[in-house]
C-alpha cells in the first residue's frame, strides 16, 4: 500500500514538473505538444504564450482569451484562436524538428 502512495506521489510530482516546463516554454517560444480534451480525445496542438509571437498570429484572430483559473491558456497557432485544457489533462511536449 505505501509503495502504491508513494509510486502515486512521485507520478504526480512529475506531472507537475513537466506542466511547469511546458508553461516556461509557452513563454519562451513556440510548442508542440499533447492534452486530452474533455471528450476523451487527443489533442496534439501547436502554441505559444510568447508575445512577439502573439502579437504577429492574432492580429487576424477574432478569438479571445477567457478567464479560467483552473485551466492551462495559450493560443493555438494552426487554429489561430485562444485554447485551453485542464492542467490533469496534460500529456507531453513533442520535440520540433
């Protein structure tokens, strides 16, 4: 039983790891990467939080971003629009080519 609590732990630890890696990249850059939506489907999308980014992908966007405190923004550069996923719903970031 310990092992399972502590297996769960560091698997959760982890996760946040690579949700706090993926969030300082969003800002630095562009990413690719992976959640699942809430219909249970994959999502790979490609986005950013970079402003120099943003600024030159919206302009021709109509979409705007919502406030949602439990959920991971950022805009999504092959839809041009604002998304967002629940930060449990995280999967992985792709490395680009």
């Amino acid at each position: 039983m310990r092992l399972d609590v502590e297996n769960a732990v560091n698997e959760a630890l982890q996760q946040t790891d690579e949700l706090d890696n993926l969030l300082i990249q969003l800002r630095n850059r562009a990413v690719r990467f992976s959640c699942r939506k809430q219909d249970g489907t994959l999502r790979e999308a490609f986005g950013t939080l970079k402003p120099c980014l943003l600024e030159e992908y919206r302009a021709g966007s109509k979409s705007r971003s919502r406030s949602t405190n439990d959920c991971v923004h950022y805009f999504d550069l092959e839809r041009n629009a604002w998304r967002c996923f629940c930060p449990e719903n995280f999967i992985t970031i792709h490395e680009l080519p």
